[in-house]
C-alpha cells in the first residue's frame, strides 16, 4: 500500500524503474522495438538503460514488426525473456498473427515443451487527438485469445508492480499501458516491489454500488466517486488491473455487498472487458443483484480526431456519475 | 550510385537528361513547392500554439518529391500517402483551406475533422489517404493499381513511403505482387535517411533501397530527391511505363527532412547533428530552385519568384483564418459514417 511520503513519479519514469530493475535481476531480458535504443523510446521508456545495457540488450529494430515480434517469440522459446515494445498497439496488428498463432500457442501445441515467457508493451487509448491510427484500445481481441496474459494498469505504481511480474511471468503477456499515465506524476514506493497478476484492487471502498473500471477509466470513477460521496453515495471502486487472468472473486464479493454493478471500459462496447465482466458476474452472482447491471463503454465508432467528437466517444466522469445515480435511485 | 547532386549539374548536362523544363512549368514547380512549405510553417506554429490539435509530420525540406513526382500525374491516378502527407494533399490539388481545416479538427476539413494530419482524404481527387501506419498504404495503391487495369480505365496508382516503411512487410510483400502482377502503380521512396530517430544505415544492410526493385524485377532508380526537375523527369518515365505498358517501378528519392520528425522534437543535438542538418539546409530544394530559375531566366523571373511566396503567404493565411472559424462537427457526428 502507498503512504503519503511516497515520491511522486511519472508513469514513463515508473515503467524505465522496472525495466532497470528486471535487466539488472536477469540478464536474460532484453528489449525489442523502434528507437529503444539510444534514444530512449518514443516515449522515453528505455531513457536511462542504454550506459548500462547497450545495443546488445536494447534491440533497436527496423520497422517490421511482424519479425521482430515473431524473433522475440522465437528468442522467448530458446531461453530469453524478451520485451517487445510496439510502441502503439495498432502496429501490433502488423504481428497479429505471430502473437494468436505463435505466441499463444506455443505451450499448447508443444504439449508444454516450449513456453514464451515474454511481455508486449504497447501503448493505448484515446489521448490528445492522436487520431484513428493511434487511440484504439483493442485489448479485448486479445482476451479472447486462450494462453495470453492481459494487463491494463491504471497507476504509476501499478505499471511498475505489474511489469515487472510481467517480466518474470513464464507465459506471453500483454502490457497495455494508457498514454494518459505516462506524463502524470503519482505516488510509487521506493525501492523493489512486485504487484501479482490476477489480482484486483480496490481503490476505494463503498457501500452502495461497485464500479470496475479499466485502465483511464478507474481514473474518471475514482473523481466520479468524490462527487458522488458529497452526495452521500459511496460506491466501491475495482481496478482489475489484468484482465486475463481476471480477479473475478474481488468483483463478485463487491457485488456481493453493494447489490449494484456498473463496468466502465473504454474498449468499444461489443464483445469488450466489460461484457466479459457483466457476463461472469451474473454468472456468479446474479441473486445478488438488485438492479440490472450497466455498462458504459467506449463508442462503437472509431476514435476521431476533432476534440469535441474525441471526448464524446469515451465515458466521461460526469457521466460515470449520472450512471451511478440512475443505478442507485 | 552514379548519381550527381543537383547543385553539381551544369545547364546543359540538365537538359541533356531531359530534366529541364519550360518557363511556365518551372514557375509551377516553385509555386507548388513554396504553398506546401508555407503551409507547414503555419501548420507548425499553429501546433506549437495549441490550436492545431493532436501531432503532425512536416514535409520540410522534401517538398520536391511531391511536387517532381504528383506533376507527372493525371487527375484521374490514384495516390496513397505517409503521416508525412501535406506535401502529397496540397500537390495532388486538395484543397488548402480543406487540408487545413482538417488538422484544426473543423467540419470544412477534407473529412469533416475526423481524421486530422495522418488521415487526409479525398475522394474528388482520387487521393487515398494520408496514413498513421507506416507502410499502410501501399498495397492499397496495389489494390488501387489492380482496379484499374481490371476497368481498363487507364489510370496509375502512385504510392509514397518512407525509408523506414521499406523495412515493412506491407512493402516488401507488396513490392513482389506488384511485379508479378504487372500493376500500373508507381511506388515513390522518400528516403530522409531516418525513421523517427533510426538511422536506415543501422538496421539495414544495404543502403541502395533501389536495389530491392531490382530484386523483385521491377524497374528501379534513384534520383535527387531535392532536385524538383530531375525527380519531374524520372516519375514522367515511371508513369509512362505504369500507363502505357503496366509496368510497376520503383523510385527512390534521396532527401532530408531538416525538421524533427514531428512538430516539436528537436531539430537536431538528440539523433542528427547540426552541422548534418545544416549541410542539407544548403541543399534546400525550394531555395535552391529559386536561385537556378533566376540564373537561368535572369533577374526578371525573380520578381515573379517574390510575388509567388507573397501569394503562397497570402493563400496559407486566408486557410488559417477560414480554419480557426469553421465549426466543429457536434460531437454525436462522431457516431456516423461507420457502417454504409
Ligand atoms: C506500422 C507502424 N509502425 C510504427 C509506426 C510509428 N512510426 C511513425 S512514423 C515512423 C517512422 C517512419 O519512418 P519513414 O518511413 O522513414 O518515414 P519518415 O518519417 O522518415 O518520413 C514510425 C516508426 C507506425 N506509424 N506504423
Ligand atoms: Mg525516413
């Protein structure tokens, strides 16, 4: 848990802790992608490791991303533990095929010969107007896929947590990280700490309904929660944080308490996260619920470009709080 | 390579390659060249400032490649373009105003705001899109290609890449089909020697991007990317080929972007260094046209020089001020034009 001394760093600086840290413990990790190298990432997040790992452990690639994915599975699969950073998960598309086909089968068809402990960074969400090419989520394509670990962090904290058990995870995982994390300051330990995969957080405890919310959207349900609480409504705020494998006991005892669910995902709204979630929910709990549950999800459009339109395909938090009254009533 | 720099070329030699061309077209060229350019540095500021959301790419210091290659073009051939696309909009006749109201985000943006710089459309101008996807267009100017020899309507296809999108699988996959298949397509090498912050030196072997033409038995040449004329006279013969034979070329274009990557990453001091980017200033394709057209048609075509950047000025801020007034699309617009 997090105090009040805690340092306050950047998502980007939390994520260059964790790769420093996992490259020193390992010399088996190294990392894949364009402009990792020397320059850092184009996000920065290899600022910092080139004095220490060089251009042996920094693979700046060209860009092909369908080889240097399909070499990381191939490396995984002959005892490294290989990073392989997409930089926008929409250039993972390009590598679609080695990540489902490869990747995710691997263990499977080797009738667990071959494992490929590897993680796959990318970066998503919709984020200052970067466009249909560069604002999908998509994570729920690959949570359909069986043998893929998804991870979606929502904090600083959790980005290193949680990557660094991604490192050491012996299956393929997923690390989505959102853009809107990476220039924000907030509060991370010093020091080494692991946050285990397949386990929630509860971000904030309340009586009255659960909110589970994905990766910026536990950010809008944590300010949705303040405003709402003034108004004496207290809801219970989850950040599954993986959503494969999911913490489904966390969710289910929430509902258990508050009688009331509303899933937040910002992954258009057919067949993503929060379907998943609602479906296992009633599922497991459903003579517990005393109202339907609700989804807000993101737009089944694309993400567009002009300001007014890109704010409108996301839920928002002041809609997350008009869903929460609605619910309660 | 035997190829010279422009810089290097006598008069004569020029004309000898057929590069030079008349007055009017010449004038062409540099009106062409300096809208793009002007355009950028508003475009650019404009970002800086705020008012331009999201990112872009600039052109500058390319602007030569567009121009030499999309005035060899028929308004009826089709075109696939980069995140690097301003360039290729405004010299495939797109609308300025329309190209720039679409990176303020504005309902009167060549697609309605929803795009913005990596996402230029134009129907009316057969131009398929600038794109975030590196090396994404290509092989939809193959299938563009495919279309037109199966209508046998006679157009091309022309598609712009850059160095690093020849590292793509799109590309290079796309590049074998289109000689197999015989396509009329036409596909333009931007080669700025880098890709974002990626020497093409470092993760290629060799550096004669033409050569993978060749391998694919496809026509295949390299030209001054920064000599408008000498890029003119290689693309007229490349289109010649598509439209009259159905023969797929490669044209590698060799030039520098003497901006950062995009609006905002430093110039140089991270991954170039100056004195790099300042020897191609010196090799700067529109100040460098200027002075040829002026010791070639003599002082009076200087005059005429001016008063084309003053009309290019005058033009980039008539878009601007049309651009900061249109409107946005109501925000419920954004749920349309996803299914027909
Ligand atoms: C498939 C894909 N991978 C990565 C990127 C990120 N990216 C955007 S531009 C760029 C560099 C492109 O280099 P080049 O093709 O040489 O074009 P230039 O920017 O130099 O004009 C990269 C890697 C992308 N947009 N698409
Ligand atoms: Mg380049």
């Amino acid at each position: 848990m997090f105090t009040d001394n805690d340092r306050q760093i950047t998502g980007i600086q939390a994520i260059q802790e964790a790769l420093a840290e996992e490259m020193r413990r390992d010399p088996n990790v190294v990392v894949f992608g364009e402009g990792i190298g020397e320059r850092g990432g184009c996000f920065g997040q290899t600022k910092g490791l080139w004095n220490e790992c060089g251009p042996e452990r920094l693979i700046d690639t060209p860009i092909s991303e369908l080889a240097f994915t399909g070499m990381g599975i191939g490396a995984s699969m002959a005892g490294l533990r290989p990073v392989i950073d997409l930089m926008y998960i929409e250039f993972m598309m390009d590598a679609a095929g080695q990540v489902v086909h490869q990747a995710a089968k691997v263990r499977y068809m080797s009738g667990g010969q071959f494992h490929c402990p590897l993680v796959l960074v990318a970066a998503i969400g919709r984020y200052n107007n970067a466009g249909p090419h560069h604002s999908g989520c998509y994570y729920p394509m690959f949570m359909h896929v069986p043998g893929l670990i998804v991870v979606v962090p929502s904090s600083a904290r959790d980005l290193k947590g949680l990557l660094k058990s991604s490192i050491r995870s012996d299956d393929p995982v997923l690390f989505l990280e959102h853009k809107s994390l990476f220039s924000k300051k907030m509060a991370v330990p010093e020091g080494e700490f692991l946050t285990p995969l397949g386990q929630a957080n509860v971000c904030r405890v309340g009586t009255d309904a659960s909110i589970v919310a994905i990766g910026q959207m536990v950010e809008y349900s944590l300010a949705a929660a303040t405003s709402l609480a003034k108004n004496g409504i207290e809801v219970e705020v989850i950040d599954p944080r993986t959503l494969v494998p999911l913490d489904e006991e966390t969710v289910v005892r929430s509902v258990q308490k508050t009688r009331r669910l509303l899933v937040i995902d910002e992954a258009h709204e057919t067949c993503n996260a929060a379907a998943e979630i609602a479906t296992r929910v009633i599922e497991k709990a459903f003579d517990y619920l005393d109202a339907p549950i609700v989804r807000l999800s993101g737009a089944k459009v694309h993400v567009p470009y002009a300001p007014p339109m890109e704010q409108f395909v996301a839920p928002s938090p002041e809609r997350i709080e008009q869903t929460v009254k609605e619910l309660v009533a | 390579m035997k190829r010279k720099k422009a810089q290097d070329k006598t008069r004569g030699e020029r004309a000898e390659a057929g590069c030079e061309v008349d007055e009017d077209r010449a004038l062409d060229f540099y009106r062409s060249m300096a809208r793009v350019r002007k355009f950028e540095e508003a475009a650019a500021q404009y970002v800086r400032e705020g008012s331009i959301p999201g990112f872009i790419h600039a052109y500058i210091g390319e602007e030569a490649v567009a121009v030499g290659v999309c005035g060899a073009l028929e308004p009826g051939d089709y075109v696939t373009s980069t995140h690097r696309g301003h360039g290729h909009a405004l010299s495939r006749g797109l609308s300025m105003k329309s190209v720039m109201a679409e990176l303020w985000g504005k309902r009167d943006g060549t697609n309605l705001g929803r795009g913005g710089s990596m996402h230029i459309f134009d129907a009316s101008r057969h131009f398929l899109g600038t794109n975030g996807i590196v090396a994404g267009g290509v092989p939809l100017a193959a299938g563009a290609a495919f279309a037109i020899r199966y209508k046998k309507t006679g157009q091309i296809a022309v598609s712009f890449v850059g160095d690093g999108g020849t590292n793509h699988g799109a590309f290079l996959e796309t590049l074998n089909i289109a000689a197999a298949f015989d396509l009329p397509l036409v596909i333009v090498v931007e080669n700025n020697l880098y890709a974002t912050s990626t020497p093409y030196a470092c993760v290629t072997k060799t550096q004669d991007i033409a050569l993978r033409g060749t391998a694919v038995g496809m026509a295949a040449e390299t030209v001054d990317g920064n000599d408008v004329e000498e890029v003119h006279a290689t693309a007229r013969k490349a289109v010649a080929r598509a439209r009259g034979g159905s023969r797929p070329s490669l044209l590698v274009c060799q030039t520098y972007r003497t901006v950062g990557h995009y609006e905002g990453e430093p110039v140089a001091g991270t991954y170039r260094t100056w004195e790099e980017v300042e020897a191609w200033k010196q090799k700067d394709p529109i100040i460098n046209y200027k002075k040829r057209l002026i010791e070639r048609y003599g002082a009076t075509i200087a005059e005429q020089l001016d008063r084309i950047d003053e009309e290019a000025g005058q033009e980039v801020a008539s878009a601007v001020e049309f651009s900061r007034n249109a409107p946005f699309c109501a925000p419920v617009e954004a749920t349309e034009h996803v299914y027909g």
